[in-house]
C-alpha cells in the first residue's frame, strides 16, 4: 500500500517542483532602461542621444521639455509601426520615449522598455528586436522603475488594484463621423492648446485608419491643474533614478473615434509599486483621473460637460 501511494505523490511532486521552477525563471520585466548616467551637459548630451538614435535608424518625431530638468525625445521606426499595426490598438505603443534627466550632479539617459510595453499594449511582438537595436545605440545599465518587476503575462492582463482599469478599458474621448473628421478636429485642438494640452508627436499607424499622438498636459487651469506633466511627476517620481520616460501622455485616434487610456492605467503601468496612500502616492494625486481627462478630452476637440 506504502509503495502504491508513494508511486502516486512523487509524480505531483515532482510536477510542482517543475512548475515552481519555471515560475522561478521566468522574466520580470520592468518599465525603464538606464542607458547612462554620469556628468556632463544636459544640452549637449541630448543631441547626442539623437544622433545615436538615427544613426540606429530611428526617427525622432517629437521632442519637448516638460519642466526645466528634463527632455524627453520620442522616436519610432518601421518595425514599431508594423508591429502597432497587427492589433486593433497597437497603435498605443508605437513610438518609444527617451530622456535626458538633471538629477543632483548627475545626467540620466533612460528609455522606456520595448518588451515591457509590448506586454502592455497586447502586441503581437515582443519587440525584441527594437530593444536590441535600442541597447546598441544608447546602451543599458538595467531595468528600473519597481523594486520588483512585472512578468509578461501580468502586464498583459495589468491593472493597479481591484476595481481599477485595464488596458481595455480606455476612454473615449470624442467620436467624429470618420477619420479624417478626426484628425482634422485633434490637430486644431492642439494646435490651440485647448485644455492647455499641445503635440509632441504624431505617429500615423500604415495600412491603418489609426494615429497616434503625443502631447504635453501643461495643467494651466483649475480644472486640468493636477493632470499637467509637471504636477504629477514632482509628487510621485522620487527616486533617485527618475521616472522621467513615462511622458509625454497619449491619444490614439481609431476610426472616428478619439481614445486615451485613464490615469488609473496609464499612471500605474510606470509606477506599479507606487503606494496607494502616505507620501509620494497615489492619494498625493487623487485628482489626477479626473484632470487629465478633462484636458484629454479638451485637447481632442471635445466639450466638457456642464
């Protein structure tokens, strides 16, 4: 009898000890690359970076300061945006942000994580080969951003906390009758900075009814004040290595509809172990969802409710 159980239970063991090996191995991945830090001009160091980005074949589509310390250089290539066109809302992950950073004596080069974002954005790639060509034109120093990082099929399905936003659940800004409709009205909303949001970027997605755009939330009034680039991220990017590729914010037009992924989301997929409460949290921008939508939905060429 001994010999017949034990004959059943190593088997599942055996089986549980694999899987909590794999479990063990498999990648965690977090939001930011450190491509370098060290002294030197902030200045100068950013024409460095762009000339290492196109001469890796990168495009620089954008560029903008978002407070004195930093800038922030967006790139894409065609291999981000084939890979942006293969999913309905792809579109959200095809261009990647690069930053030059003033932090104490030091200047911080840093990049947002193609594979991590990838996950994120439910791409059909993994973007591997944009990582790659990415860690040979600026280089790497690790990962960083949660002391802990996130495994691919957790970024898949993220969201921050029970009852809080997944990557599907994203808001809809405006609908126009068709694309072109669409494009039209974002591109003169910021054009005059309505709800003081104005373009970074633009990504048009081929084959695609579908662009992306990057833009700049400066909060200038009091309704979209703790939604600004500025506002957010001197309560909430504390460390020591800063934080700073997760701007500029973003909407995707798709069809004739005008979409941005809430604050809930878009916040906490940077900052995944933010603390809900206490110094630096998210409770020191609780007014934030609300703020950024109304710039949002401003900036692409919508009204707010009464």
């Amino acid at each position: 009898m001994m010999i017949n159980t034990m004959k059943r239970v190593l088997p599942v063991l055996l089986f549980t000890a694999l899987a909590f090996s794999s479990a063990a191995q498999e990648t965690l991945l977090k939001p930011f690359i450190l491509a370098e830090k060290g002294a030197g001009e902030a200045g100068a160091k950013v024409g460095e970076v762009k000339q290492k980005l196109t001469g890796a074949g990168f495009e620089v589509i954008g560029e903008y300061s978002p407070y004195p310390a930093a800038t922030v250089v967006v790139v894409t290539s065609d291999a981000l945006k084939q890979n942006a066109a293969q999913t309905d809302y792809g579109g959200f992950g095809a261009a990647l942000r690069v930053t030059v950073t003033s932090a104490g004596d030091a200047v911080q080069v840093a990049y947002t994580n193609p594979v991590y974002m990838a996950h994120v954005y439910r791409m059909k790639s993994d973007l591997a080969d944009v990582a790659t060509a990415m860690r040979s034109a600026l280089g790497d120093q690790g990962e960083y951003g949660p002391e802990e990082g996130l495994t691919a099929e957790k970024l898949s399905e993220y969201h921050y906390k029970w009852l809080m936003p997944y990557f599907y659940d994203r808001l809809n800004l405006v609908e126009y009758a068709v694309y072109q409709n669409a494009i039209k009205a974002v591109e003169a909303a910021l054009a005059a900075q309505k709800g003081g949001v104005s373009k970074v970027y633009r990504v048009d997605i081929p084959g695609k009814e579908q662009t992306l755009y990057g833009v700049q939330i400066h909060g200038s009034d009091s309704i979209t004040k703790c939604g600004g680039d500025q506002y957010i991220m001197e309560r909430i990017d504390f460390k020591d290595v800063k934080s700073t590729p997760h701007l500029p914010y973003e909407m995707l037009v798709v069809g004739g509809t005008v979409y941005a992924l809430p604050a809930e989301f878009r916040i906490a997929i940077s900052f995944p172990d933010l603390s809900m409460v206490g110094s630096n949290s998210f409770a020191s921008i609780m007014c934030a969802p609300s703020a950024v939508e109304a710039a949002l939905t401003e900036g692409a060429g919508g009204k707010l409710e009464e």
